[in-house]
C-alpha cells in the first residue's frame, strides 16, 4: 500500500516536471530570436550544453531496452565494439 502510494507520488511529480521541462525548453527556444545578441548567444550555447546529456540519456535508455529485450528472449547478448 505504502509502495504504490509512494509510486503514483513519484510519478504525479515527474509528470508535473515534464510539463515544466517543456515550457523552459520552448522559453530557451523563444530566447533564441530575443534582439539582444548576448542573450541569442547565451541561449545557443544553453541549447548545444543541454542536448548532449538528453542524447546520451536516449541512447542509453535504448541500450538498455535492447539488452532487456535480448534477455527476455534468451538471445545471446551483443556486444558493442
């Protein structure tokens, strides 16, 4: 009981983080054709240090999915060179 309440809490707040996430995201992309050049730059700079890390995140979480779904099928596992 205290497992799946302690779940949908985590959730409801990753939820509302996500929302929030996308609205910084679309005010940094706004930020991108503000008139003063030191904050376009700064924006810029901003977008290019931020999607690195979501990227890679990505990626591994593809990874990961490959590796479960290899598992689960009893598929020797691949290893990247």
């Amino acid at each position: 009981m205290v497992a799946s309440i302690r779940t949908l809490a985590i959730q409801q707040a990753v939820d509302t983080l996500s929302i929030a996430a996308n609205k910084a995201a679309a005010s940094l992309v706004a930020l991108l054709d503000d008139a003063d050049p030191k904050v376009r730059l700064a924006a810029a700079a901003k977008v290019f240090t931020s999607i690195t890390p979501l990227t890679e995140l990505h990626e591994l979480r593809a990874d990961i999915a490959e590796l479960k779904e290899q598992m689960s099928n009893g598929t020797r596992l691949k290893v990247a060179n």
